[in-house]
C-alpha cells in the first residue's frame, strides 16, 4: 500500500472513530453519580416526590441518583443552583408549576429564566390540593367554613409554603369565589406549614396531598373537599369541590423533571425513556394512588408547551386575587 493511501485510510480510521466515540460516551451514560436537586425543604411534596423517583432512576441507571435538598425563595434558589450547573446530564431537577408558571408572575425579578435556562424532560405527577382544618374549627363541611368565615372576616388564617405555592393561590382563588376574607401564613415550605397547622398555630390549609393524607387519616387533620375534578383514591370518603356546590375549576398542581440549558439530547432521551417506564410500575403507581397524587409522562416538547400555556390565565388569576408581583 502505498504512503498516500495508508493515509487516507488512517484518515478514514480517525473519523469513523470520531463519530463511534461519542456514542459510545452517550450510550455508557451515567457513568458517575447523578445530582437530582429538590427546591423545597425536606418532607413536602416535592422531597418525597423526588426521593422516590431518584431511588427509581438509580436501579434504572446503576448509578446513584442523588437527592440535593436547596430550599428557599418559593424554589428559586434550587432552580437557580440546577441553572448555573453544568449542562453535562449529571444536574437534574424536580421542578413544580409553581417555580416556572406562577414565581415569574409573583416576583418582578427571579435568578433563573423558566423558558430559556433549563431543558424540559417530563411532567411526572399532577395533583389537586385538599381542603384541610384543624380538629378545632368548627367546621365539617365547605359551606360551614364558608359560613364560619363570612362570621369572622379576616380571623380564619391559613398557611401556605410560601408565595407563589399552589396552597397559596388555591386560597386566594378560594376567597374570591366564595367571598370570604381569610389571613394567609407563609412559611418556607408546606411541610413546615403543614406542622403548624397539625399544632393547631393556623387554622386550615390548602394543603398537598402528600403531606396532608397521613394527618387526615389519623384524625389530626379533618379533610373538607378535595379540589380535583375526581375524587382521589387515597381520600375516597371525601368530596370535590363540585361535589358541594363549588362549581369553579380551582388551579391544580403538577411536578416534572428538567436540566440545565444544554443537556445532551440523547441524556434527554434517556432520562425520558425512563421515567415513562417509571410512571407505568405498579407499586409505583399503587404509591403514587396513596398519595393522593397522579402519574403522568410527556414528551420534553408537550412540557415546554404546558408551561407557556398555563402563564396567561395564572396572570388573570393572580390579578383577580389581588396579587401583584414584588
């Protein structure tokens, strides 16, 4: 063989090489640990939510889904820790409505871009807030809350995991349709929220159903309605809003999983794949029915879709509760 052509042929060596190495790089992914950030403090929704699907990923991926609690600021502080991480597929992040729909409405500047900082993977749980009083309100239906409050105008608080937090705007949304006047709590997270009203230090809560159902089963807390559209399997004995008399379609709560600007489309495709056969387990689901919350899977692009979409009437929403950005 002649010089020139064991050339070419070394030529044609290296780039077949060029574009097996790749591949192969992304088809050994992960080959390290993966940071899975929760924004929210442990013991509420999205602490429990991500523990159980980093445990899930980790036997799927042989590799060790780590869980990296960074709460704070309505969950901008762990989206802004996911947004400034390395787009390499080793960052991912539980994300909530409440963080990429309603913080960009709530605050006038927020450190991360919902639309432009982050790569959509899934949608994976939906849930509906319930109702929930302390055993002391003497109250044991919507319409006797109502009443009870409409009694005592601004003396009935309730809590919420911050600003922003659907147990916020489910309770603003609830006093203008109901016309009540009710004085909100925040606290850095529903959970501590949550324990505040088991104490008996607010009244009642708009609260996630994940935190909620353990206390309501065990008499701590009494369950009024539940604000989806169907009653939820891990509460069946309580009612939905509609059920009594209150007709409105209250705002709704959902959770999915994203990564910095710039993941690798096949980390993309991989992390999906495995959270849609997730989803589909069912002790998972059987978990997921007694949480009271609901599985879900989309494509990246229908996630993309569903945040821009919720925007506009969120806007309406806050607008009509009273709520300005600050």
């Amino acid at each position: 063989m002649s010089c020139f052509k064991s050339r070419i042929v070394s030529a044609c060596a290296i780039a077949l090489a060029a574009t097996i190495l790749p591949a192969t790089a992304q088809d050994a992914y992960p080959s390290k640990p993966v940071r899975m950030i929760a924004p929210f403090p442990p013991g509420g929704s999205t602490d429990v939510l991500c523990r159980l699907i980093a445990q899930r990923l980790s036997s799927a991926f042989g590799r060790q889904v780590i869980v990296d609690n960074r709460p704070g600021a309505g969950g901008s502080i762990g989206h802004e820790v996911a947004a400034k991480a390395p787009s390499d597929g080793y960052t991912l992040l539980l994300t909530a409505k409440a963080a990429l729909v309603v913080n960009p409405l709530l605050y006038k500047k927020i450190p991360y871009d919902p639309l432009s900082d982050f790569a959509f993977i899934s949608i994976v749980v939906s849930a509906g807030p319930v109702l929930v009083v302390h055993p002391s309100v003497p109250a044991n239906s919507v319409n006797a809350l109502v009443a009870l409050a409409k009694s005592r105008p601004g003396q009935l608080n309730y809590g919420s995991g911050g600003l922003g937090t659907t147990a916020h705007i489910v309770g603003e949304f609830f006093q203008v349709i109901t016309g009540t006047k009710l004085l909100h709590v925040p606290y850095k997270g529903g959970a501590v929220a949550m324990l505040d009203l088991v104490g008996g230090q607010t009244d009642l809560q708009f609260g996630d159903m994940v935190p909620a159902v353990p206390h309501v089963r065990s008499g701590r807390l009494r369950a009024l309605a539940v604000t989806s559209e169907k009653r939820s399997a891990a509460l069946p004995d309580t009612p939905t809003m509609a059920e009594v008399g209150v007709k409105e379609k209250f705002p709704s709560q959902w959770w999915g999983v994203a990564a910095p600007k710039g993941t690798p489309g096949a980390v993309i495709a991989r992390v999906n794949a495995e959270l849609g056969n997730l989803v589909k387990m069912p002790d998972v689901v059987e978990r997921f029915n007694s949480l009271g919350i609901f599985a879900e899977h989309t494509t990246p692009e229908r996630m993309l879709e569903v945040v821009k979409a919720e925007g506009p009437p969120m806007a309406k929403l806050l607008k009509a509760a009273g709520v300005e950005p600050h």
